[in-house]
C-alpha cells in the first residue's frame, strides 16, 4: 500500500497537468477570431476617378472582394449585392502619409499627453479613425506616439483581426527625440590678440 501513494500521486499530477493544458488549448481556441471568407459586392459609380490619368469614367461597375478592388468594368456583374452610387463620383482610397492616431486632436497643448492615460488615449484613437475612414482615408502612416503602451500597434491588429473597421496602419511606434549635445565651455581663458604691430 505504501509504495502505491507514490505512483497514485504522480498519475494525478499527471491527469492534473493534461486536463490544464487542454483547457489552456480551449480557452485559446475561443479567443481566437475565425477568418472570414471575403465578402463581394459591387457598387455602381456614376463616375469614377481614374488616379493616374485624371480622366473620368462614366457608368461602370467597381467589383470588391473583401478590402480588395476585384475588377472595373461597364457590365453589371451577376450574383451579388449592388451599392448604387450611380448618382455620386467615386475615387480611390485617400492615404494619410502623416498621421498621429493617438489622443485628441483638437488638445494641442505640451502636457496632453501626460494628462491622459494610454486606454483613454486608445480610445480616442478608435474615434479618430473611424474619422478618417468616413472622410475616405483607407490607409495611415502613423508618424510616431508617446503612448509607452503601443496603443496604435493594438488598433493595427484589432483591424487587421477585423474586429473594429478602420483604414490600414502603417506604424512608426514611438517617437524618438534628438537632442542636439551641447558644447561644453572650456575652463581655460582664451587667448587675446596679439597686439598690432608698431610702426618704427
């Protein structure tokens, strides 16, 4: 009997340790988003922008896989919902290279960010790019934050996760500020001018 309360107490340590793990495996198995198939639709532009040339194109049918631009052409595509813009000009994404997600735009003042904290700074971050995706931004160069929490790097994978829409991220992380090192005074005098010569 005393050499089976060894073994009995390594098999439950055992049992013990499996049932952890494939509970750890579970619980990380829900939190994990599923990808979703891409979605298609078509949207029915009455113009449409062409970037590179500058000209418009009129009546013609922009087909989208998921965030991705499929085809244009001028025939109504079958098997898909419609979104008729057909009245409105359509352009392409507009792309933000100087951006600061962050905080609140309108508090400009040198100790804004030490007055907010990195959750209600990423909050904000939220608002302001549901802003800019509504004003037609669909991509961000994010110049740079204070936030030591990475608040911006959250909101780039929350959207990549598609779990809130917002326009694409590019991050810089934080800014880094350069102080010029200043010149240090030497302790010796300086040597005066040598006297002007006289005339003899």
């Amino acid at each position: 009997m005393k050499n089976l309360l060894p073994c009995c107490g390594v098999i439950g340590a055992l049992l013990l340790s499996v049932s952890s793990l494939g509970f750890a495996q579970n619980s990380a198995a829900e939190t994990q988003v599923p990808p979703k198939p891409p979605t298609r639709v078509a949207i029915h532009a009455g113009r449409l922008l062409d970037a590179r040339t500058g000209q418009y194109a009129t009546n013609v049918y922009i087909l989208v896989e998921g965030d991705r631009v499929a085809g244009v052409g001028s025939s109504e595509p079958t098997g898909v919902p419609i979104i008729d813009l057909s009245s409105q000009t359509v352009l392409p994404g507009l792309a933000d290279c100087h951006a600061h997600i962050l905080g609140n735009a309108k508090d400009q003042t040198a100790t804004a960010s030490l007055r907010m904290s990195s959750p209600m700074a990423a909050i904000w971050g939220y608002r302001n790019l549901q802003v800019w995706l509504d004003h037609g931004f669909t991509s961000l160069r994010d110049a740079g934050e204070t936030d030591p929490a990475y608040g911006q790097l959250a909101l780039r994978g929350a959207i990549n996760q598609g779990l809130i829409r917002g326009p694409r991220i590019v991050s810089a992380g934080i800014r880094q500020r350069y102080r010029r090192p200043r010149r240090r005074r030497c302790s010796r005098p300086r040597p005066s001018p040598p006297a002007p010569a006289q005339s003899g």
